[in-house]
C-alpha cells in the first residue's frame, strides 16, 4: 500500500471518532477539535503526541523518526514526531494517541 493510501485508510477509520482531513502546514492533515493531530509528508507521517510523554519517547525510538521540523530551518517543533514509512504500521496507534493527548489538553 502507498503511504498516500495508508493516509486515507487511517483517516477513514479516524472519521467515527470526529477526526476530519484538513490542510496543514502545506500538507494532508488530521485535525480533531479545532486541533492538528497528524501531517502526511509524502513518505511519512508527524504526529503530535506531546513533548516527553511515554508516546513521543516511542516514536523518537524508532528508527529514522525525528522531531518534525515543517520549516526546514533547524526549528523542529518539540511536541511532533516524523515517523517514517517503514513504521507505517505504528500510524494507527500514533495518530490515536494523537487524538487522545490533544483531547486531554482542552
């Protein structure tokens, strides 16, 4: 499955639990509650799981995952995680914990 493709499905599954797609920092997004919780990035997925939390320091542990710097300027946001298409199967989990820490911070 293309990354564009692993994108829709997971958004589609998001949709019951109030996730839409929206356009974000120049990228496909998923937004919840007015938030952005999730940016596809053409070969992987950030998410914003929340600087230090137990899903941010997963994510950072995978390999070639790094903090998402949407700039490109060396001013990578502290609560974003770029997690790489070869993890492509941890999206589900990230982006609904995503949802989850955004949702706690209402």
């Amino acid at each position: 499955m293309t990354p564009d493709a692993r994108f829709t499905e997971l958004l589609d599954d998001l949709k019951m639990l109030g996730v839409t797609q929206s356009t974000s920092f120049g990228k496909r997004g998923m937004t919840a509650d007015g938030k952005v919780i999730a940016c596809f990035l053409d070969d992987s997925m950030a998410f914003k799981l929340g600087a230090s939390t137990p899903e941010h320091v997963a994510a950072l542990a995978l390999s070639g995952a790094e903090l998402w710097d949407p700039s490109g300027m060396g001013r990578p946001f502290k609560d974003w995680v770029r997690v790489p298409q070869a993890h492509e199967d941890t999206w589900s989990r990230f982006a609904e914990q995503a949802l989850h820490h955004i949702r706690q911070h209402l």
